[in-house]
C-alpha cells in the first residue's frame, strides 16, 4: 500500500490511488488554496492526534441530491412550529466551535483542533466556508459548517444543543441549495443521523461524476445572509486540475 506524502506544491494523487480505508496522502497544510484543491478533487482533510496532516477520498462516500432531503413526519412538526429560527453566515465562528466542542458516539475527542478552526475561519472569510445557524430565543442551539464550490456543498460537522436543532439547519440549508441551483451535498462519512435526511452512500467512480458537473457550476462566493455580497465566480479560477504529484 502506498500513501503518498504532500510537498509544498497543491498536487493531489489521484483519488483511485487511496488505501482501502480512504487515506491518500498525509502532510501538506490547511491553507485556503490546498483545502479548495483537495475538495475540488473529491479529497478532503482529517486530522488525528498525533500524526501528520491525513488527507482522505474513500470508496464510499455519503451524499445527497439537495431535492432529495427527507423530513420525517416529528421533523416536519418542528418546522412547521417556527419556534427555532435559522439564519445564515451570521455566527460562523460559535458554530465551528460548538461543532468542536460537542461530544460524539464512539470517539474520545474531536478532529476540530484550532489549526482546523482558523483554516475554515480564512475560508469563511475568503466567502467559501459558510455556516447555517439555529436559533431559539436569540441564542446560538446548533447548526452546521461547510465550503461551497461550484454546485456543490461539501458538509464538514453539525451540533445540536436543542432537540433538532442540527436538522433543521440540515433541512433549511437543503431546501436554499435546491431552489439556487446546487446538484450536490458532500457528507462525506455515513452517520444514521446523515441516512435519516436522505443521504445515501454512493461509490466513488458515482461521487467523482456528480462532482465533476458539480463544478461546472458557478460558486457563489460571499456571505449568503447578505444576498448583495454574493458574487458569482468560477471554479477552474480557484482550484488546480487533478493531477499526482
């Protein structure tokens, strides 16, 4: 088994290449530029203690169409009570750090460490990162992070300090992907939580497809809580084509 180490160029192996447990490559670093080439490569990072910066594209991957999102007949109740009120880009930081600090079934700690936080804080502010918040009685009860390219949303962690809280981030954050466009959700692992919205494993010959005409899109770069500061870009001017190192 080979796994490839990064240098300081942006090159990626091609994604065929990863061990059987989705690891590719280890090193490199989380700067804006790399982690935009990893994603539009269908790569994306993993830190664990310990050990050198891992970089995975595993042969399962969990995804979903935006139209495709299901809500359950108690989840449909919630929505339709307005009580948990969702908002867009507002607390991208108190989401990224709730995301970090909330405990998880069968893991000890979290991959969320600070150089993980600050990389997605950057692209936040470059307008790639975004964060979907829910909100009850003005404070801050869960909601979700990820990095939008092209028509694609790559999904990075959700928390929930309030009965679903993360799902109805989830569910909101779905229903303004299918009405603006989007072909897409990236979740990257399967969770019962992700299979409970609609998320599906695909393989990845299936995932790098619908990638790839992910990408064609353009990306709206830019807060999406202030439609004005959304400008349209392409992709082939922010990330590098595939190619191995």
């Amino acid at each position: 088994m080979t796994i490839y180490r990064l240098n300081h160029t942006l090159r990626f192996p091609l994604v065929h290449l990863a061990a059987e447990d989705g690891l590719l490559a280890v090193g490199g670093d989380l700067s804006a530029e790399r982690l935009l080439t990893a994603y539009s490569q269908g790569i994306f990072p993993w830190p664990h203690d310990d050990l050198p910066l891992l970089w995975f594209a595993p042969e399962q991957r969990m995804a979903l169409k935006p139209g495709e999102v299901h809500v359950s007949r108690s989840l449909r109740a919630t929505l339709r009570e307005e009580k948990l009120e969702v908002r867009f880009d507002t607390d991208f930081d108190g989401v990224i750090r709730g995301c970090a600090t909330s405990l998880r079934e069968g893991q000890d700690g979290t991959w969320i460490d600070s150089a993980m936080v600050a990389a997605y804080t950057r692209l936040h502010e470059l307008g790639y990162a975004h964060s979907v918040e829910t909100w009850l009685d003005g404070d801050l009860v869960g909601g979700l992070y990820g990095v939008s390219l092209g028509g694609v949303f790559f999904g990075e962690s959700m928390f929930s300090r309030e009965s679903d809280a993360s799902k109805v981030a989830f569910v909101t954050l779905a229903r303004r992907l299918a009405a603006t466009g989007f072909q897409l959700i990236d979740c990257q692992m399967h969770t019962d939580h992700l299979e409970s919205l609609g998320a599906t494993l695909r393989s990845r010959r299936t995932y790098m497809q619908e990638l790839s005409e992910g990408l064609s899109c353009s990306t709206m770069c830019g807060r999406w809580g202030v439609v004005e500061a959304a400008l349209e870009v392409r992709v082939p001017q922010l990330v590098m084509a595939a190619s191995s190192p």
